[in-house]
C-alpha cells in the first residue's frame, strides 16, 4: 500500500439499487473494461464486485452490490445479505434508480435501509436517454420527497452522459486518504472470478429465459499450455439444477455450449491478453441454490462479508 501526499483522497462508494437498473453497466464504463458481468435479467451480480478507479489525485473503490430484491432462497438471501453490508462501510452510498420505471416497493425497501444513515447518500438517475426531460424532473422531484439525498445526477451509463460530472462530485465527497491499489489495478477480484462470471454471463444471455439464475459456474483449472506457452488452457464446470437445464446449456448436439465457449473466450482472451484454449462441462447438483455447503463450494461465502 502506497501513501501518497496530505492532498490525495481515497474511499469507498456503494453502488445499491433495485436489480437491474444498471449498476455493473455503470462500473465497468467507469473502470474502462468488464469486470462486472451485464444482463437484461435481473439479480445478475450476486458477490460484491468491487471496481478501482485511480486519478491524478484520488483513488475511488466502487463497490457493484446484487440488487435489492425479495429472497427466495439461500442463495437469494445471501444476496441481500452482501448488499446491506456494503452499506456500513463505504464513504458514500451511491442509490442508482431506472430513469423508465416509477418508484416501487425496491427503491421504497432501499430507502428504509438508508434511514438515518450518516453517509452521504447520491440519487444516480440512470437511463436518462431513454426518456423525455420533463419526465426526468418528475422522477427527480418524486425522490427528492423521500430521502434528503447529498446530490442528485442523472446519467447514461450505457451512452456516457454525466459520467464525469458524477465523478467530480464524488471526488468532492472522498475523504484524504491513502491509494488503497495499485494504480493499474482495476479490480479486487482473481482472475479465476472474473473468468467465471464471464463464462455464466454467456450461459444467461444465449439461453434467454430458458435458464434462470440456477446456474453457477466453476473454475476446475488454468495453466500454461505444455507444448505452447503462449497458450493459457481454462478447464471450467457449470452447474445447473435440473437435468433439462442441462440438456438446455448443451444445446442440440452441443451448439449451445460451443457458442458459450466461443463467445466467453473471446472476452477471457481480452482480459488474460493471451490465446485460450476453453474448455467447458456442464454438471447437475439439484438445488444447490438452497444448500449452504454448495453455495460456499461455488464462492458464495458468507464470511466474507
């Protein structure tokens, strides 16, 4: 850890809201590459996912939470569990809300955790292209009703609007402090993480609504290739609950799973800047969604957090 001079700042800001509103599409514009996986379904971010962004004179540590919502199973619960947590130790609590949606039950259950709270909170107002301005000053002031927010930016995390502006406000915001990271360094998380999110992220988006979130995927192996060292060999399992899912992920005479391993090295390629050679299983463990030891098996980890 390095220190830097009394006028460098540093902290840690909390990005919260209901499941998909844009949290991870915002953290990784901001990062400048993936590090959190995207999705149009929701409760796609299940651990903390944590981004770093250094400038010339602040380090900001965003902390990518699972979006709020009711729990139906442990691992569900475990969710939630991680998104409160984040709340208590951060300098700044980023509340992100969809621009096209009204107030609901999500945003009114996040505002209850936020009670009383001394931690600057920020109303981020995202997706604000996707709807008329008149409309946005109607979102805004229905908010501004609810909560004393600290400031209020609406941006575009998809086309870049007001990203810089939200920036400068929160380096205003940021308390002196120490460069927690490496100023190259991006991410908290290993590889083997990100390279399974990458993976399960593919799984989602080609199976549609086929699959929903009962899967996870394993990281079995990484090596240097034997016979070629510019070649890094990923061996990975994903696990699904149901054998017809499994029948789904593989696809007819495996197409399906060919297209996963297609797509996710490209982007594992990008992060390890090397030629992969992927290989990929699928495997039924029923219920593991609800199973304590499986969730921990799989990186859900409670005592982490």
């Amino acid at each position: 850890m390095q220190e830097k001079n009394n006028s460098f700042k540093s902290g840690f800001i909390s990005i919260i809201g209901r499941p998909n509103v844009g949290k991870s599409t915002f953290l990784n514009r901001v990062i400048g590459q993936k590090i959190a996986i995207m999705s149009d379904k929701p409760q796609t971010t299940r651990n903390k996912i944590q981004g770093v962004l250094t400038r010339e004179a602040s380090q900001m540590v965003f902390i990518d939470t699972p979006g709020i919502h009711k729990p139906k199973h442990k691992l569900g619960e475990f969710m939630i569990k991680v998104s409160k947590n984040t709340l208590r130790e951060v300098d700044i609590i980023m509340f992100m809300v969809n621009a096209e949606q009204g107030i609901g039950k999500g945003d009114e259950f996040i505002l209850e955790l936020l009670e009383g709270t001394k931690t600057p909170v920020f109303l981020v107002v995202n997706k604000i292209d996707q709807i008329h301005p008149d409309e946005l000053v109607q979102t805004i002031e229905t908010y501004k009703g609810k909560f004393p927010f600290a400031e209020i930016v609406p941006i575009s995390a998809l086309q870049g609007n007001n990203i810089d502006q939200l920036l400068q406000t929160i380096d205003e915001y940021l308390p002196e402090g120490p460069q927690y990271y490496p100023a190259d360094q991006v991410t908290d998380h290993p590889e083997r993480f990100i390279i399974s999110e990458m993976i399960r992220e593919k799984v989602l988006h080609l199976t549609r609504e086929e699959i929903p979130h009962s899967i996870a995927v394993v990281i079995d192996k990484i090596k240097r290739d034997d016979e070629n060292d510019n070649m890094i060999r990923v061996q990975a399992t994903i696990m699904v609950e149901r054998d017809s899912q499994k029948g789904i992920v593989i696809g007819k005479r495996g197409a399906l799973l060919k297209e996963v391993g297609t797509e996710a090295r490209k982007d594992i390629e990008m992060l390890l800047g090397s030629k992969v050679f992927l290989e990929l299983w699928v495997k039924v463990q029923k219920d593991w969604r609800n199973k304590s030891a499986h969730l921990r098996d799989f990186g859900y980890r409670e005592d982490e957090y």
